[in-house]
C-alpha cells in the first residue's frame, strides 16, 4: 500500500488516507460502498488534524458511519476572507463529490473496496464556528448564481444536495464573553493585531460578510426544494463564549448542548464538535441533526 494509506484497527470499517489536495489534507473512507459523504470545514484559527481528528475513527457497528466517507477541508482561516474560502470549498468540492475522488480510494492500483465508482447518494456538510459562516456563503452565492439565467450552466449545483450541521456556527459573529473577554481587556493591542488578518474583519458582528450572507440565505424558502440546503441544524456550546448564538429564520433547528452530559461539567466552543468517550453528542448531531 501506499504510504498516504493507513488502515484502522479491525473493528473499524473505515481507513484513514493523507491527501495531496488543494481542499484538504486528509480523509476517512469505508471498506464497504459508501451511500454518503460528510464534509468537515474546520473554523479560525483550527485545522483539518485539530478541529475534526476525533472523527477519524468513526463509531464501529453503526450502519450510517459504516457506509460514510468523510473528508477533512483545510483553508488558510487567519487570513482569507469568508468570499475567498467559501469559493474556494464551492470550486475543488467537485472533485470529491457527487463522483468519489479516485485518489482517495485507490493506492498503487489497489483499491480500498470494491466499488469505488459509484456517486454518493447523500452530502453531509460540517462546520465548527467560522466553517459554519463560510458554508452558508458557498451555499447562498451557488444557489444565487443558479438562480440568474445565463450566469451558469442550468445544471442544478451538487452543492445543494448538502445537509447543513453547523457547531456553534459564526453566523451572526464573534464577540468575546467570559475568560475570553478578560484577555482582551487585558491585552488591547490583541484586537488591533487580530484585525490584520481578513477573516477577523469579517467576523465583527457588523460586517458585510456577516449581515449580506443572512439576509441573501433568508430570501428564500428553505423549507423543501432547492434551498432546503440552505436550512441549518445547529449545535451550540454552553457556556458559548465566541460567537454570538443567533440563527436565521430559515434554520431548521437550534439547540444548545447540556454542559452535565460532558465529563468535564461544560462544553466550550472548541470543544463542541470534538467526540470523546464521554461526549458522544456530535457523533449523533452529524448523523441527524439531533442531541441524541
């Protein structure tokens, strides 16, 4: 086998595969014939390795995971705007999907399972804080552009085939409370510095990204049809001390985790969409959008 190629444990039915793609680094594929593909869009300041690693070996025994490849995005989130990253997830997500991404099944001829041409029948689409925001900015500016005759092909847009889970998504912006709070008060040059990157400036509360991204999602109806991608399911931390916990009207749900059913007695923003061995919350809420 290669050496992108790492099988898990016997009681896993999935291999972990190192990529050399410009969406992202790494993925998690199934030895059987996926139905679905989950994509993982980490938030400012994280990684494909630090925000999703845990998910790298996915609950053994369970049908929905059993038949899941995922895939671990990477973007450069301190410095590139909420428009740039989410055009860049829009351009190379066609590689992967609704076609399986060869590269990632197959190692010197040999593939991971028998069947590895077969499209995915389901899109799960993942975000933790900032991948939140700029998974509602791919979905939006794909569906708009579809929408204006002449802009693009009349083919309807894989894309909007997605699931949208959102972790304490940053969708009406950041503003530090509690621990944080404290040290940029103590700290005042922290914001000035933090202000350099792009992507900072777009997560103020008041920003374009931030109020144009809500209001073009909100015109439309995502109760069925095309927009129904459009409708997130959400997760919040507790305490959130990050982002402000706002949906749009045109979510499907919003709930906030109980910080008792955590060994730790809270679950932090960081923390949220990490699974652990007592925290098995986000395991269930990717699977359907629900606490369970």
């Amino acid at each position: 086998m290669a050496d992108n190629f790492r099988s898990m444990p016997p009681s896993f039915a999935h291999c972990y595969v190192d990529l050399e793609h410009p969406l992202a680094p790494a993925g998690v594929v199934a030895t059987v014939p996926a139905r679905r593909l989950v994509v993982f869009v980490h938030g400012w300041g994280g990684t494909a390795y630090e925000s999703w690693g845990d998910f790298d070996a996915p609950p053994p025994g369970d049908p929905w995971w059993a038949e899941s490849d995922l895939l671990f995005t990477q973007y450069p989130s301190r410095t590139q705007t909420v428009l740039a990253a989410a055009d860049h997830l829009r351009t190379f997500l066609r590689d992967f999907y609704p076609t399986p991404y060869r590269p990632m099944l197959e190692f010197d001829g040999i593939a991971v399972r028998e069947d590895v041409t077969s499209r995915y029948e389901e899109l799960i689409l993942v975000g933790h804080s900032l991948g939140g925001l700029v998974l509602r900015r791919a979905l939006v500016d794909e569906i708009d552009e579809w929408s204006h005759a002449g802009s693009l092909p009349s083919a309807r847009p894989d894309i909007l085939d997605g699931q949208l889970r959102l972790f304490s998504p940053a969708s009406a912006g950041f503003v530090p409370r509690g621990w944080l709070a404290l040290v940029f008060a103590a700290w005042p040059g922290l914001d000035r510095s933090l202000r350099a990157g792009a992507a900072y400036v777009d997560l103020a509360p008041d920003s374009l990204a931030i109020s144009e991204t809500r209001r073009r999602t909100e015109r439309y109806d995502t109760r069925a049809g095309d927009a129904r991608a459009l409708g997130a399911q959400i997760l919040w931390a507790n305490p959130e001390d990050v982002v402000l916990t706002e949906r749009y009207d045109t979510d499907q749900a919003s709930r906030t985790v109980d910080p008792t059913i955590h060994p730790q007695g809270k679950v932090a923003h960081a923390d949220v969409c990490k699974p652990t061995d007592g925290y098995l919350v986000p395991y269930g809420f990717v699977v359907n959008g629900e606490l369970s």
